[in-house]
C-alpha cells in the first residue's frame, strides 16, 4: 500500500516536534509584557455572596482585579442552557465557583495578592450528592437551580415493558453506580488571551474553537470579527476541554481587556482537578424480564446522573447515556427514564463516552447478573440477545447497515480463550487456598454511536475543505484539533487517499478561528467519519478539477498529482470547501426519543481476565482483549493505540480512580491520591480490528475515540464476578470493597454458581426503584 | 516578616552548554530550566507524581519539579532538547515516532529520558523492567503498549538488529 492513504500506519504529522520538545504548548508561549491570572474560587459549595473584600494594608496599585460587573456582555456562558456565569454574582452553587479574578506580572506577588482576599458568604443548605437529590433532598427557598433539582428527563419507550413482568420466568432487578471520574490530561487548562486592534485573541490549550468563539461573543459582547480563537498544541482532552475551555477563555479575555495587557492562565493540577468538570457520577436501577432459555423480554431502567451545580452538557450526556443503556441487545418492550440532576458540586461535564459509559455499565451489570440467576454462561447468555441486521432498537431504529456481532462474539471469546478459561478458573478458585490468588475472565459486548446524536450534525452544519496555496501545497482546512488522538494525520490521509498526492503536498491548517470554517467541536468520535467525510468531498473535487482542467490522467501516480498541484497553484490560491448532507435516511425525532439517533454504530466485544488478591484485595488486570469493528480503519497504529489508551483509562474507571467527595468539594485532588494506571498496573492491552465498512465515513470508517471506554469497566467487573464469587455493582471497585465482598463468600456453600451473592458499595441504600 | 532571602549564583551544564545564574533557595530546577528556554521540560503536578518534567541530571532521572534549582550546582543536565546529541536519547526519539509512542506529546519528552536512563543502565530489557523504568511518567493517552514498543525498538536498534516488530 502506498505511504499515508488510508489503511496505511503513517507517522503521526506533528511527531517530530513532540519527540524534540519544540512543540508549543500554552504553557510554553509568552509574550512582551504579559501578565498572569488567577482564579479566587468559592470556599463553600452554596451560598450568598456577600462580600469580596480586599485587605487595604495589601499593595493593590498593579493588580488588575475583575468582578462580574467589569464584563462588558452577558455574566453567562452559552450552552445548552444559559444558567452558569463566568462569576458568580449574588448566590454561589458550587465550591470552586469561580468569584474573581486578579492579574499581575509576578506570580509570586498574585500569590500574595490572593491570600489578601477575603471571601465573605452566608451559607446555604446545598444537595451535595446524588442520592440527597434522588430523596428529594434538595432544598426548595432558594431552589437548587432555576428549573428545580430536575434538569433534563428523557423517556425512551417500545412496546410496554409492564406487560411482561407477571408471566415471565424470570425477573432481576439491579441498581448500580458509577463514580466522578476525572479526564486528567495530563497538561492542565491553560490559555492565553490579549487585545489588539479591538480584536481579543485567546490562544490555548482547547478542543473546540468555535465554542470558545461564541462564548467570548456573549460575555464580551462582541461581534464574531472581533473574536479570534487559535488552539495551541494540546496536551490530552478527553472531552475535558470540551467546555470548560470557554470559561477560562472568557477569564483570561476579562483580564487583558481590564489590564490592556496579554494575560495568560495555567492552572496548577490541585486547581484543574478541584474546579473543572469530570464525567457525571449515576446511579441506575432497572428491571429485566427473560424467559427459561434466557431471551430478553423487557427491560426498564431508572438512569440516573448527578449534573453538578450547571446544566452544560448533561442534557445531551444523559440522551446519549439513555441511548445505550439498552446495549446491543434485541428487546421488544424496552423502557429508559433517565433524569438529569442538579446538585450543589461544580459541574460535570463531557469526558470520552460522555454518558454511554454509564448506561453501558447498568445493562452489562444486569446480564451478568441475569446470567448467574439463569445458571447461563455470561456470553451465552449474550449470544442468545444480541441484535441483527433488520432488528429494530428500542428508538425503533431499524439496524440496516451490515453487521454480524454474533460473528464478533465468537472472534473474541476464541482470541481470549474464554471458554477454557472460564471452566479452568472455576475449578482453580473452588480448590484455592486462602491466600492464592482467584482468576475471572468477563465479557462485555457494546456498541458506540458516533457523531452528534439525534438532529446534532444537522444543526452543526459542519463546513470543512481544502485551499490549494503557494508551491502546490493543500492546507486541510477544519476546525477540528489534533489532541493526542491524531486528527491531523487521519484527516492528512484522507485528503492524500482521495487526490492521490504524496503527503509532502498536504499541509493542516492550526485550528484558528480566523482562518479555518466551523467544522463542529473535535467531540463525539465524529472527527475521522464527520469531517473525514467532509476533507475526502473537497478531495474529490480538486482531484476532479484536476484531471479536467489540468488534464491529469486518472491513473497518475502521486509525483504526477504534485505535480499538477504546483502547476495549478501558479494560477493563484483557490479552495475547495464541502457542507455536511445530512442521509436522508437518518430520521430522528427529538420529542418522542423515536428514529435513528446515530447514523452508524461501531461494535465492540471486549474479554478482561484479572487475579485479585485475597490478603490485599487487590485487582490485577491480567489480560484485555480489546476487539471492535469501527469500519475501515483509516490508521491501524494510531488507532490501536487509541483503543489502548481508552481501554486504560476504563481500567482507572473500573478498578482504580475515585474522586473522594466532602462538602461537595473534591477531597482527594492531587496526582498523589487521584491515582491513574501508570505503566505497571496495566497488561500489553491486546487490540484487534475487524473491518466492516459503513455507507458513511471516508472509505467507510466509523468514529471509535469514545468506544474503549463504555466496555472496558463492564467486562473487568464481570472478570471480577467470577474470581470473587460475588458481584460489586459500583465503581471504582477498590480493594476496600473487594476484600469485604471476598471474605462474604468464603463460606463453600456460597461460592460462585448461579444467584451470586451481591456487595454492594457502602454509600448503596436503597432497593430497585425505590 | 522574614527576611528576604539573596539569589545564589549558579552554573550548570545544560545540554552541553554552560550557563551561568541566578536562583532563589525555594526555586524549582523546572522553572529554572524553562526559564532556560528548556520549555520540553513540562509541569504536569508539581509534586513528582507525573514525570512530564523529567531530566537527566548527571545521567540520573530526576523529576525537576522536586530539585532545588541550588542542588543543580555544577551538574550536568539533561533535558529533550538536548537529546538528539545522545545516540541512545537519538534512537529513542526515532523509535517513539516510529512506533506511535507520542500522542498528545506532553508526556513524551520526561518518557524519552526516563527510558533514556533505563536503556543506559541495561541495554536489553524486557517488557517487566521497562514498565518499572517508566512506573513513575504517566500517560494519559496511550496505555502504554506503543511507548513501551517504541523502548524495545529502541533497544533492538541500540543493539544492532534490523527492522523487526518489538
């Protein structure tokens, strides 16, 4: 295969200036004169703001300091809702609400400064955590948030779920919970903002230009000309700078208006980790019916997620959460009521998965524990439900595209030798002594959606092309950001599959406001399929004008396209500019929750084998299969070690990462005690791909950033199931619940066998729809 | 009120170039470096959780960010930018772009030193001593698999083999 098409391992673009250090991060730039910005938050989670008083023996001459009344447009960052301000003005509803803001040259003396701060509030009764939200705990004077504790319900009804319950054989009722799970880039939030000729420009480590855009339009009150936003090399996102970038891009544009300096803003990790948005912690509770031989009659599912103090994105998290929820299954009367919630902790927000990971959870959970009550195998059990071609979700959405999960299934129990396994560990964990160590092997079988659910794509009205410049060379022109998970060497080989050029004649323009058209935020897997698709349309059309116009013949070889590029760019710079077409196959219907929401699933099927240790409690991952088919694969090496990095992070989500919560703050925020998998807690994560191209992508590829994460979590808890003869049903599982969940078993009556016994975390109270 | 404390003079070998400075007792070797003009050096936490700011220094991995700026008297550092005189920090570079070791790239620089520093102490490792050597970086993008396939890479090339898939 030639170099850099699509199918080809290429070298990621930007490689070299990663391994020698020159590339920029925020962090990295300066410029003449600049000064810093800090943050002064709020200590306590709710409460009247009433005074911010500066200590008058402090030297406040040089310090630039920024109220809510010092912003020129709307206190308020646009989102789905406009209920968050930039600060807070009046009442605070979260601790690490941002309240002002100080700029000064010297760090050292803003350090100073910000202890010469006092922040005077009057306490408010707060709803800290899901649960008090669920008990309708909220306080009502003042009420939580403006539209009540409820902030977005979704119901997603087929059939009639409550005809089924009285003649079934079996009904099994659930209720698990994840928690707060932090993104943790590994360089924090930082950006830089300064004014010039009327133009405010903030430069900064972010996922989304034109949020950042619309969001200083509305809080500086400027038009769209007087606002550019230039994304410097960032250092992981994760979904984390999604939305949150916009926030401090306001703060830094708030200081250099004030000060009429450049201003930049890094936060420290304690800061990123206490102030900025992690995925919503759930609890769901739901209900299966199944018949003797273990076919899915009815599902019902209570989706619960805890939204922080803002609404941000949860509406769209919890649509998207109640949209897996169901899994990959065929069911004919299916029910999903998910509710999103305010509570007085700062907000949650988009992470990777971005609320599949969740709904993924709960119905993985409840075939496992249909299966042990069965007396089926998990994967049995499994193959026996899951969905075909023709089959029909519980949206109604009619699976048209060609897929064979059952054929998926099977690659990777063979791959993970499931089956032998499984058997082996049963017998080793019977005669095991008390400090041997007990094996488990899981599966978890899921999908993911990918592009913006529901009507999403079509309001983004997605634009992207290519411009033809000086010396032949074409600038991909999009606003999507290369973060780590290789955008501008994937869009690269789209662009040279379809002109047939060598990859010296592509060039990626850096996502800047000023210079490239909204190609939609760099979110929801739709990066590689969305605005793939839209750089592969522009593509053709050189190519096309190519051949008419230049002569170039059909079969020239890439020297030859170079060639006829240059010859063409001497004519002077032109573009070649795509809109997305929404399939007019793809219906979606907002009010009702009924149609297709997602134009194409990938499908995954994932084996976790682990050892926990009876004496610590400990879990050890000892094998991960990691098996998906996300349609072509543009580049096998970027794309393995995308899934390896998600498969990472689900086993920290799993296994490891627990945000410890206290007074609705973060208690635990540090890398010291926030502990992610480094390089010794992790196997060689195995990776596999099967090819099964979708009508939709460039050369039929899907998006599969967000997939690793919604399975990976299920299938080690159900590894764990096995090796510990008991179920968990929250996570993070840490050895603190393990160990007391091994030594409820230890009795020879009560190990393994269908019924498993069930542990559950000690916050769980409560049963099944309570 | 204490009393201000005076900057001691400084001079250290930076990638093989002698700088002469200024530091404060309290000053971290990171911000020194990156005032330098070092800015490979990156802050990831600040309490040597992360390894993003690793150097060599004197041939050792050290997290910068817990080195007094004062400890580094006379020693000579280390750091990415200076890494393409090294034959072992050279292939590693190479490899790392070869085998998908970089992702977002914040990491890499403080991943190639440390394996820098394992590879110069042990020329043939296998994959438990690498994932020990790099137990103290962490990733947040790539779960490992290709920055330890880039090491073996590494090694096999500082050994002498061909082309060869880890």
């Amino acid at each position: 295969m030639p170099p850099n098409r699509i199918g080809s391992p290429s070298r990621r673009v930007e490689a070299l200036s990663k391994l020698t250090g020159a590339a920029r991060f925020v962090d990295d730039l300066g410029m003449e004169g600049m000064i810093h910005g800090i943050t002064i938050r709020s200590p306590l989670p709710r409460g009247h703001l009433v005074g911010l008083h500066l200590d008058p023996s402090f030297d406040w001459s040089e310090v630039t300091v920024v109220g809510p009344s010092d912003i020129p447009g709307c206190n308020r960052v646009p989102l789905l809702d406009d209920d968050q301000p930039v600060l807070a003005d009046g009442i605070v509803n979260h601790a690490e609400e941002p309240l002002l803001l100080l700029g000064h040259r010297d760090p050292a003396h803003l350090e100073r400064a910000r202890r010469a701060v006092r922040v005077e509030m009057l306490e408010l009764p707060g709803v800290l955590t899901l649960r008090q939200a669920l008990r309708n705990e909220a306080p009502e004077d003042p009420p939580v948030h403006p539209r009540g504790p409820l902030l977005k319900e979704i119901t997603i009804l087929k059939g009639d779920p409550g005809s089924q319950w009285g003649a079934a054989d079996l009904v099994v009722e659930d209720e698990v919970e994840t928690g707060a799970q932090e993104q943790l880039y590994i360089e924090p939030q930082g950006m830089m903002a300064w004014v010039q000729d009327g133009v405010v420009t903030v430069h900064g480590s972010l996922q989304c230009p034109f949020y950042v855009r619309r969001g200083l339009e509305v809080v500086l009150g400027l038009g769209p000309e007087k606002v550019r936003v230039i994304q410097a090399v960032t250092g992981g996102g994760f979904g984390g700078k999604e939305e949150y970038p916009t926030i401090l891009a306001a703060h830094a544009a708030l200081l250099a208006l004030e000060s009429g300096k450049p201003v930049k803003m890094i936060y420290d990790r304690a800061e990123d980790l206490a102030a900025t948005t992690k995925r919503h912690p759930s609890l769901t509770r739901s209900r299966a019916a199944f018949s003797r031989q273990g076919t899915l009659l009815a599902l019902d599912m209570e989706l619960n997620l805890d939204a922080g103090a803002y609404t941000t994105l949860s509406p769209v998290v919890l649509s998207r959460a109640a949209l897996h929820a169901p899994g990959p299954y065929r069911c004919q009367h299916t029910r999903v009521h998910g509710r999103a919630w305010a509570t007085n902790t700062p907000p949650h927000g988009a992470f990777r998965g971005f609320g599949a990971p969740q709904g993924c959870f709960a119905i993985e959970r409840l075939m496992d524990l249909a299966a042990a009550r069965l007396g089926l195998d998990p994967a049995e059990l499994r193959l026996r439900n899951l969905l075909r071609r023709g089959d029909t979700t519980a949206t109604g959405q009619v699976m048209r595209e060609e897929m064979d999960l059952h054929g998926l299934v099977e690659l990777a129990l063979a791959g993970s030798g499931y089956r032998r396994r499984r058997a082996e560990y049963e017998g080793a964990n019977r005669e095991a002594g008390p400090e041997d160590p007990r094996r488990g092997i899981g599966l978890a079988v899921f999908m993911h959606g990918a592009g913006f659910t529901g009507s999403g794509e079509v309001r983004l009205a997605s634009r992207a092309g290519l411009e033809l410049g000086a010396g032949g060379v074409v600038r991909i022109l999009a606003a999507s950001t290369e973060i780590g998970q290789g955008a501008a060497t994937v869009l690269t080989q789209v662009a040279c599959d379809a002109l047939g050029a060598p990859a010296a004649s592509i060039d990626v323009a850096v996502p800047d406001t000023s210079e490239v058209p909204d190609s939609g935020p760099t979110v929801a897997s739709r990066t590689t399929m969305v605005v793939g698709s839209l750089v592969e349309r522009a593509a053709r059309g050189l190519r096309e004008d190519l051949e008419r116009e230049a002569g170039l013949a059909a079969d020239a070889d890439p020297e030859a396209v170079a060639e006829a590029l240059r010859a063409m760019a001497r004519g002077g710079p032109r573009r070649w500019m795509a809109d997305y077409e929404h399939p007019e196959w793809v219906q979606w219907d907002e009010e009702a929750y009924v149609g297709d929401p997602y134009p194409t699933y990938a499908w995954a099927a994932y084996v976790a084998q682990v050892a926990v240790d009876p004496l610590t409690g400990e879990t050890a991952v000892e094998d991960f299969l990691a098996l998906q088919d996300a349609g072509t694969v543009v580049n096998p090496l970027l794309a393995e070690g995308q899934i390896e990095g998600g498969v990472a992070q689900g086993i920290g989500f799993a296994l490891m990462e627990e945000v410890v919560w206290s007074g609705g703050r973060m208690a635990n925020a540090r890398l010291s005690n926030y502990v992610i998998p480094t390089a010794m807690d992790l196997p060689r994560i195995r990776v596999e791909f099967r090819e099964t191209p979708a009508g939709y992508g460039p050369r039929g590829a899907k998006g599969m950033g967000e997939l690793p994460l919604d399975g990976t979590a299920p299938a080690v808890l159900a590894a764990l199931d096995q090796a510990m003869g008991t179920r968990l049903t929250r996570i993070p599982a840490l050895p603190e619940q393990i160990l007391p969940g091994l030594q409820a078993v230890r009795g020879p009556a009560s190990r393994g066998g269908p019924g498993l016994q069930e542990v559950r975390g000690p916050a769980s109270r409560g049963g099944p729809h309570a | 009120m204490p009393e201000p404390v005076a900057p001691v003079r400084l001079r250290m070998r930076v990638n093989g170039a002698d700088h002469r400075l200024e530091a404060f007792p309290g000053e971290r070797l990171l911000d020194v470096l990156r005032l330098l003009g070092m800015t490979g050096v990156k802050e990831g936490c600040g309490e040597g959780e992360c390894g993003a700011c690793g150097i060599l220094m004197d041939g050792r991995l050290v997290n910068s960010c817990l080195v007094p700026a004062i400890q580094a008297l006379g020693a000579e550092i280390v750091t990415i930018e200076g890494a393409a005189t090294d034959p072992v920090l050279r292939q590693l570079q190479e490899s790392f772009m070869e085998r998908a070791g970089a992702q977002c790239g914040i990491c890499t620089p403080g991943m190639v030193l440390a394996a820098g520093a394992l590879l110069k102490r042990r020329r043939d490792p296998n994959e438990a001593e690498i994932r020990r050597a790099l137990g103290g970086n962490l990733c947040r993008c790539t779960g490992y698999v290709k920055i330890i396939d880039s090491v073996l890479h590494a090694a096999r090339r500082l050994n002498g083999a061909g082309e060869g898939h880890p």
